[in-house]
C-alpha cells in the first residue's frame, strides 16, 4: 500500500487563553489518499479551521499543536522548522480560505500577490511568473486574464476573488490543497460553478483534497470520504455515501437529518436539541453525551475512535449498528 | 481628475474668503493698535494723521473692503511697526519654520515607524513595553519643559550644540536655509527634536496599532499560506496598509506644527514665523496678523489636498471624485 498524501493521528491543538485552555482541536485523525477529496464537517466552532491552520503550520498565539502527527506522504510536519514549513506552504500544500472578500490584501494588485507566490518557491524570471500567473487566471474561468493582473481586488466580484484565490493555490499544482468553506460566502449558482471547476482540476492534476463545511449536500456531490468533527474531534469518518446513507454516530445521524434533501417533503429540518458544550471545560468522556438520546453512564468513561466496519470509524459506545447491519 | 481639482480650488477659494471676514473681524476686536503704536505724547494733529495713514479711520466694511481689493492683487498690506509689505516680512521668516516643521516630521517617521513597527511585532519584548513607556512620556510632557531641559544638558552642560539661532545659512530657492550649512544643522537639531518629540509618540502609537490590527486579517494569514518570507509579509503586505493611516495623519500634522511652533521656535529664539507672529500679536500689528493667518489657512488648504492625492495612491480603494 502507497503512502497516503496525508495523514493525520490524534491531533491535538490548544489555545492557552487568560481564561484557560481552550482544546479546539483534541483528537483529530483522519486520511487523505492521493487525488482523492475528503469533506470535514462539523458545526460551527468544532475546530475545523484550526485543523487547517494547524496542518499548514499556521496556528497564531495563544495556540499551539500540542499533540498528535501530521504525515505529509509519511513525514511528520509537526515537526518541521519554521523555514521547512514555509517552502511547503503555498508550494506543495496550499489552502484556500472562506471569506473572499478579505484573503486578498486591498492595497497590492493581483499580479503582485500572483508573482510574488510564483517567485517564493521557484526561481524563475519574472516574465516568466507573470506568464504562469496569467496562465493559471485563465484556468480557473478568469476572463481576459492580462487585463485583471493589473487590478486590484476591489475591482473583483466575491466570486472572482475566490477565483483568484484558487488560482494562488494552484500556482504551484500543490499535492494538497486545505479548502476552508471557500464558496459559503458566495451566491448558490457561484458555488456550483466553483465547485464543478475545482473537482475538474482535482482529478486533472491529481490533487488531494479537504474540504471544509457545514453543507453537508455539498460534501455529498463533491467528496470521497467524509470526517465529521464534534467539539474538536473526529466522531466519524468513512466512505462518503456509506456515511451519508448509514451514519454509525448518533449526532452524524441527527446532522443528517437535518438536511434538507434528505427528509421527505413538507417534513421540518430536525434540529439536534441542546446546545454544542464549552470547549473550555469539557467533561471526560463523550462530549455530545450531553444532547445524545442514547446516551448511558459509560458513555461518561472516555471513548476512542474505533473501526466498526471496513473502513468506517466511530467514537461512540452505542452506534446505529443496525442500520449497517440490515 | 481634473474636475476634482477645479472643484477643490472653488472650495479653497471659498473657504479663504469666509476666513478672511473672520480673521479680520477677530483681528479688529483684539484691540486698537493706535494707543500701542502712536506715543502718548503726540497731539491730536499727529494722531489724526497717523491714524488717517494706517487707514484706521475708515468703517470696518471699508477696511476689509480694501483689505480684500488689495490681497486679489497679491497685497496684504503693510506692517505698521516695519513698514514693510506683511507678505514679504512673513516670507523672509518662513523658510526657517518650514525647516524646522519638516525636519521634526522626517525625524518622527524615521524614529517612530521602524520604533512602532518593532513594538507592533514584538508586543511583548521588553524592548516594546520600554518604547511604550517612552511614547507616553513623548505625548505628556510639556514642550517649553523639554526644551529648556534640552538647552540645560546639550547646551549649557555638554556644550554639543548651540541653543539659540538659526547659525549660518545658505541661498537656495531665493530663500535662505540652515539646513544647508554644518552650523546651521547644528543650530537645528535641537529645537527639531524638541518640536518631533509629540510627534514620534504619534507616529509609534499609530504605526504599532496599525501593525497589531493589519497581523489579524485574513489577507496576512493568507500571505503566510502562500509560503511568503516572514520579511516580505511584514514590509509589503503589513508595510503598505499601515502607511496609509500614517501618512494621514503625519500629512495633516505638518500644518499644526507649522502653525504651532510658536513655543518651540520662541524657547530657541529660532526667528520662523511663530516668532513673528508672537511679536506681532504683541504690538497689534494687524496686517501682518492678518496676512499670517491667511498664509496658515492656504497652508492647510495645500496640505489637505496634498494628503488626499497621496492617500489616493496609496490605497487604491479610494478615488478621487467630482463629488464630494
Ligand atoms: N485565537 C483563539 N483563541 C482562543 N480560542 C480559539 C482561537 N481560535 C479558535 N479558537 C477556538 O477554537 C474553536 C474552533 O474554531 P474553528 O475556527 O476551528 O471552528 P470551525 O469549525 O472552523 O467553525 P466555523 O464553521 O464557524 O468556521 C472555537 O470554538 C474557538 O473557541
Ligand atoms: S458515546 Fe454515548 S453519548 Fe456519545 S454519542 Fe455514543 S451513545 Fe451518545
Ligand atoms: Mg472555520
């Protein structure tokens, strides 16, 4: 078996506040095979983007990895030197971020927040990087790209500057690419269109994928395997349609139920009822235990992620096994 | 473009024409020049006709009447006490102000950006809590204190440099400058560090604040994502955007500290024009009060203008409209 593009094992990472030690990211293990997608899913707040952060090596004070590896086609980046991370970044793992509107700097032109990515990894001339800039505008659907190298952001559409973004991580055809909710700020119709292209350019270049949302119908149309993350932890992850059709974990099965394709017509969005627990003192054990309708006491005892089928894994003593097994 | 200048000179125009008909009325309601300028023991003959010259008699209306008829023809009058065009007299002193108020501003961006940008980095070191420490003492103490302070210790103890004067000066332009000569740098450094003194806890405060806001946005972070070195995030992506608050303010600065330099240039018997105007307040000598204000308030005008086109260039966001 190949190694895969990456690895992650029990991630840990911890933002040391005056208030005391937020665990964002506690136990986050999941695998990305080559040119394959994988959606993170989760509410808002349970650490999905701080996994990203934490694989591109960018968690800012009072944050820290504090635990875990992070295996980039078998070595561990957690253990990389400042320098060795930097010539990784935007070279062979790039990510892209959610808000459009605020990833690009207001006072530089496109062309010089293109050129400079181009010349950080590479030596070539700049001609040659403005050549590959313009090439790459085009690529992701940016009409007469000469034009708008000369523009600044200002000058772009939500939409286009998520183009432009994703053309920057592309500039160096990156093994891997963290994909952090980048079409949530964009309007439905932009979306699919973004969507189309990137998946096209995956399976053209052969490019991993994580792609972090909330929307879980587009991690149904988009992704090969899903890892659902709760209260900074996996609670399961496995082949996309398996996870879809038959969750194992009960709150992937009340987020399921709370899309809206997939309950019958005229039905209401079922919403899981409780609120997600403070990170800042969470209880031993499950953490979800608290709004989980099957909860027992041993659920209070601490709880690893375990295989329950080929290849699908669950961090809950009392899966929806039945559904796997009818 | 075009439009946007022709519009900002009707406005300056307008705005030169409303400060006029106050600094003249202010001016007349200071006080009566004639008991400071004629002596007691003049008969009422020679009053008459003193007064009668300085067109003293003449209703208000009439004085600023003529007053403005003259200025459109580039006259502000003459001084009562030098007897000398106001314009030309305060001319001859603004050269030594200007030097003066653009050699404490250069001193504040070259300490105070590369002093605030260290601390906007580094929040925590030592080294920022120190030039923290120091900006606030730069904002509170009085200038007439450090001044004399400076005048005790480089002058008077250490005898480095000289206290009073502008020292040898130098032709450029038709005017006369310090900057120019060994003596006349001198003769500078003192009273410009006195008057940059505000102005460098200004520049630090602002450039460090900037420094901290601009590291949090998203557009950094990405900059970072993309692999950039440290170095170049931080003097181009974080670099640009600070300048822009920046140079705002210092611009807009320029014009307070040319127009309030009076302490300063009077503890160092610097002879510029707040000197002058000093001097001039004390006799009552309304033209050239007159004429100063004006030269201020046009001051401010092309400062203001010069500061938006510069913003403009800096922060592409921003165009220059027909519109106001
Ligand atoms: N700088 C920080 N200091 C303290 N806590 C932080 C910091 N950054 C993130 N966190 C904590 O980490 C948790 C996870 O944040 P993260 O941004 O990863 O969530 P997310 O899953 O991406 O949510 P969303 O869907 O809203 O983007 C948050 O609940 C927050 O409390
Ligand atoms: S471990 Fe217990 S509380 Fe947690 S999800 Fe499973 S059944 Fe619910
Ligand atoms: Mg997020």
């Amino acid at each position: 078996m190949s190694v895969a593009t990456l690895e992650v094992r029990n991630l840990q990472t911890h933002f040391f506040t005056r208030a005391g030690v937020v665990k964002a990211v506690d136990g986050v293990s999941f695998t990305v095979g080559r040119g394959k997608v994988l959606g993170l899913v989760g509410e808002s707040g349970s650490g999905k983007t701080v996994t990203g952060f934490s694989i591109i090596g960018l968690v800012d004070e009072p944050g820290r990895v504090v635990g875990g590896e992070i295996l980039f086609h078998g070595q561990n980046l957690a253990r990389l030197s400042e320098e060795e991370m930097r010539q990784l970044r935007g070279n062979r793992i790039a990510m892209i971020f959610q808000d459009p509107m605020m990833t690009l700097n207001p006072v530089l032109r496109i062309d010089t927040q293109m050129i400079e990515t181009v010349l950080a990894h590479t030596k070539v001339s700049h001609e040659e990087a403005r050549q590959r800039c313009r090439d790459t505008l085009g690529m992701v659907g940016i009409p007469s790209p000469e034009e708008r190298l000369k523009s600044y952001p200002h000058q772009f559409s939500g939409g286009m500057r998520q183009r432009v973004a994703i053309a920057i991580a592309l500039l160096h055809r990156p093994e891997l690419i963290i994909a952090d909710e980048p079409t949530t700020a964009l309007d439905v119709t932009i979306q699919g269109q973004i969507l189309a292209e990137v998946q096209k350019l995956a399976i053209n270049t052969g490019t991993s994928l994580i792609w972090i949302t909330h929307d879980l119908s587009v991690v149904a149309g988009l992704a090969d395997d899903i890892a659902v993350m709760y209260a900074g932890r996996v609670v399961e992850d496995g082949p996309v349609s398996e996870v879809l059709d038959k969750p194992l974990h009960p709150y992937t099965h009340g987020l399921i139920g709370s899309v809206p394709s997939r309950n019958k017509r005229g039905e209401p969005l079922r919403q899981i009822p409780g609120m997600t627990p403070s990170l800042l003192k969470l209880p031993p054990g499950c953490a979800f235990r608290s709004r989980c309708d099957r909860a027992t006491a041993e659920c209070a005892a601490p709880i690893e992620l375990m295989e329950l089928t080929l290849g699908r894994h669950a961090r809950c003593i009392h899966p929806h096994m039945e559904a796997v097994a009818a | 473009m075009t439009v946007y200048l022709l519009r900002r000179l009707l406005q300056a125009l307008l705005v030169m024409l409303a400060m006029s008909l106050i600094v003249f009325v202010g001016v007349y309601a200071i006080g009566d020049p004639v008991e400071i300028l004629i002596s007691p023991d003049a008969d009422q003959m020679e009053r008459e006709r003193a007064i009668k010259a300085l067109g003293l008699d003449l209703p208000l209306w009439q004085q600023y009447l003529t007053f403005l008829f003259r200025a459109v023809q580039g006259d502000l009058g003459r001084s009562f006490v030098f007897n000398e065009p106001a314009l030309q007299l305060i001319l001859q002193k603004m050269p030594a102000t200007l030097e003066l108020a653009v050699g404490a501003t250069f001193m504040a961006v070259l300490i105070g950006l590369p002093l605030g940008l260290y601390a906007g980095l580094k929040p925590d070191s030592a080294g920022s809590k120190a030039i923290m420490a120091g900006s606030i003492l730069g904002f509170s103490l009085p200038t007439f204190w450090v001044g004399l302070m400076l005048i005790m210790v480089f002058a008077v103890q250490l005898g480095w440099l000289p206290s009073t004067g502008r020292g040898e000066t130098a032709q450029f332009l038709g005017l006369r400058w310090s900057f120019l000569t060994r003596d006349g740098i001198a003769h500078l450094i003192m009273p410009a560090v006195n008057l940059s003194l505000f102005k460098i806890s200004l520049v630090v405060r602002l450039t460090r604040s900037g420094v901290r806001e601009t590291m949090l946005m998203d557009y950094v972070k990405f900059a970072r994502a993309k692999g950039l070195s440290p170095r170049r995030v931080t003097y181009v992506h974080v670099f640009k955007n600070i300048l822009i608050p920046v140079v705002t303010v210092v611009g807009l600065e320029l014009g307070s500290t040319i127009a309030f330099s009076v302490v300063t240039e009077s503890i160092f018997a610097w002879p510029g024009m707040g000197k002058l105007i000093i001097d001039s307040i004390n006799v009552l000598d309304r033209p050239v009060i007159v004429a100063y204000l004006m030269i201020i308030v046009m001051m401010f005008i092309v400062i203001n203008l010069a500061v938006d086109l510069l913003y403009s260039t800096l922060d592409p966001r921003v165009r220059l409209e027909g519109k106001s």
